[in-house]
C-alpha cells in the first residue's frame, strides 16, 4: 500500500513539474494577488516592506498571502492578508499553492525561491542582506533583485542569475528598523539603562551542511566550557552591561545555558515571533554588536555603534564556503576577537573613550560600501514596486 502511495505521489509530482515548466514559458494575466516570503516566518526585508504596504493600505487593493515555512507559525493581520506555505502539506492548501503562484502579481521574498508558474508575475529578491560569503547560485526566475551596495556586483550578478540591470540598489528594507529601537530594547530585554551588546554569528554547520568545519560545543563560536562563560559574565556586572546571544536560525544552541548566567541571555526565537517585535528592532537599541562574516556586519556599520568580529576560524571559514574577496580583513574593521579573553577586552572598550579608534575605522567601510544609510529603504522599495502613492 505504501509502495503504491508513493508511486502515484511521485507521478503527482512528475505532472506538477511538467505544468510548471510549460507555464512558465506561457504568458498569463495574472491577478492582485502579492506572495511573500521571508525566514522565520514574518520576518527580515519582506516585513519591513509588508509593514509599509499596510501602511499605504495595499491590502484593500491587493490580496496579500505569506508563504510560510511551518503551520504552527500562523498570524491573523486582516480579511485580505492569507497563509499558504512554501511546502504545503494539505491538499487544500496544495492546490492554493499552485493558484497562487500562477496568478500572483508580484511574488515577494527574501530567503527561499517561492518559484513563479507564469512568466507575467514579477518575482522580486529583497534578499538575505550583503553577500560576503561565497555562495552557490541558488536562484532561477527573478526579475529584479533589491541590493544596497555595488561591492561584488560580479558575484552578486552570478549568485541571482541576472544582469547588473535587473539589479535596484535602494537598500534593505530591515535597516529602517535600525532607527526604531533604543526603548524597545531596553523594555524587551528588562536591561534597566544598562548596555547591550548582542552577539550575532553566521551559520556555520549543522547535520547535514558545512559552511566551516569548526568545533562548536555551545553552537556558538570562541567559548569552548562553561568556565569561559562565567568570565564573560562576571565583565558583563563589572560593566553594568548585559549579552544577547543570538544564534542562526539554522544553528542549534546549548540549551543548559538558559537562564543560566544572570547578564547573558539566549534570544529566543519563538517568543520573538509571539511578541510581535522584529529582531532589527532590538538590534538598533543596542550599544554593540559581536558578529563575524555575516550580512548583518553591513547593515550595523549604519548605527555608528562598535562591532567586535571574531575571527578565530576565518582561516576554515576561508577553506570551506570562502569569501568573494581574497582578503576579507580588508573590509572587516572592527575590534577583532579570537578568544575569551578578547571578548571581556572588547566589554570593557565599549565602555571606555577608546572604542571611537575602531568606529572611525568603521565608518570608513560604512560610507564606502553601504548606499544607503538612512530609515527610508521600505519607502524606496515600495515605490518602485507601486509607485508613489497617498497615504
């Protein structure tokens, strides 16, 4: 029986994979309807740009349906704003799927390819941030790509499948939020005027993908035993400052260091989600930011604030996925970290006149690389799409 199941799911399949090629070489007109996506769920540039399409009222012109990754992360927003899902389970919702992606007018996302089925919708990349990494193409049918800087235009070009044309440099919608949040950080985080630095590495390695082969014990990079941790913490009461490590979405943390240590604390996802408050949000509110090779390196340049990078496996890092620069210490400026001992320096230079050598040095790279460096980006983007209009 099950044998049997899983041929007639795989002929499905088969048909459903000829329909969509034929289709996409077909032009169809299409509806208003707008698809996006973003991971997590509600979330990154494809929020920030929903927030301004409530704000300009789209969704009474439009309908708006989230393609999301996991049914449990269901919200409501109104009568004209729906769910499906990137991998839906239901027949119901399979069926949605297809009539969605065909009709769609503008298709809308910023992590995983939500694949068009008619050549009239317009499928636009807000992307995951700046490429620093390099990275496999891994995207088919975009027409335009929303970018914030013309570092790598070559990789950038290769990695989207397009020209330099199909590419709008109006910046990343997320960085508004950047503006937002000195209050909601210290409300959301009960830090009570102290500082906040928050630690934000990239994906390194799971089960069953490698970007760097590096001995991770907590999930985290640098901090090998829980000795490590107790000396950070006790730097972090010293300087009246708090840690918010934020692991990758991808990344699987130690979960024994919940709670554990009174002034470091492990962002948690779920509730982040529950809370209605989006990540950028917090991440303006903070004093400084622990980071290494990821986008969101670029996007914190614009806060003027410090940035501490480790570096202790940029050599591994260099061996596996690589950079698109030969020499990534080039553009990383900041105050670099390569153990323990460097993360308590690094508390207590955020809290000394001395921090303002490594942002000068900062600012340099932030005026030269990022184009935009104002709270406008969701409003650049929306009117490229739409056009200006009224509120």
């Amino acid at each position: 029986m099950k044998g049997k199941k899983k041929v007639i799911k795989n002929k499905y399949h088969s048909i459903l994979s000829v329909f969509a090629k034929i289709s996409r070489k077909l032009s169809f007109s299409t509806k208003k309807i707008i698809l996006l996506e973003s991971h997590p769920d509600y979330s990154d540039n494809t929020f920030a740009l929903f927030e301004k399409m409530l704000e300009k009222n789209i969704d009474e012109e439009y309908k708006i349906v989230w393609m999301l990754h996991s049914y449990s992360n269901e919200k409501e927003f109104g009568n004209n704003i729906k769910n499906n899902y990137i991998h839906p389970h239901k027949l119901k919702d399979r069926i949605l799927n297809k009539y969605y992606r065909f009709f769609a007018k503008y298709i809308i996302y910023c992590n995983e390819e939500v694949e068009k089925l008619n050549s009239s919708s317009i499928a636009i990349n807000l992307t995951h941030g700046i490429y620093f990494k390099a990275a496999a193409a891994a995207y088919r049918f975009i027409d335009w790509v929303i970018y914030n800087t013309t570092f790598g235009d070559k990789e950038i070009q290769e990695h989207f499948k397009v020209s330099k044309d199909k590419i709008k440099y109006l910046g990343f919608p997320r960085n508004d939020y950047l503006f937002k949040g000195n209050r909601s950080a210290q409300e959301y985080f009960d830090l009570q005027g102290k500082k906040l630095i928050i630690w934000m590495p990239t994906f390194r390695q799971t089960h069953d993908r490698i970007d760097a082969d590096v001995d991770m014990s907590y999930g985290i990079p640098i901090i090998k035993d829980e000795k490590e941790f107790a000396h950070i913490n006790d730097a972090l009461k010293e300087n009246n400052t708090f840690l918010v490590i934020k692991p990758h979405p991808l990344q699987t943390i130690e979960k024994t260091l919940l709670g554990k240590y009174e002034n470091i604390i492990i962002f948690d996802y779920k509730k982040n989600q529950n809370d209605n408050i989006q990540l950028y949000e917090l991440l303006g509110g903070s004093d400084a930011l622990i980071t290494d090779y990821s986008s969101v390196y670029f996007d914190y340049l614009i806060t003027g604030n410090l940035i501490g990078i480790t570096v202790d496996d940029i050599e591994k890092y260099k061996k596996g996925i690589g950079f698109i620069v030969e020499n990534p210490s080039d553009i990383l400026k900041g105050f670099k970290i390569k153990n323990t001992d460097d993360i308590i320096k690094f508390i207590n230079t955020l809290n000394s006149s001395e921090k303002e050598l490594y942002i000068k040095k900062q600012d340099a790279v932030n005026r030269a690389i990022n184009i935009h460096r104002d709270d406008n980006s969701s409003e650049r983007v929306f009117n490229f799409i739409f056009g200006e209009k009224d509120e």
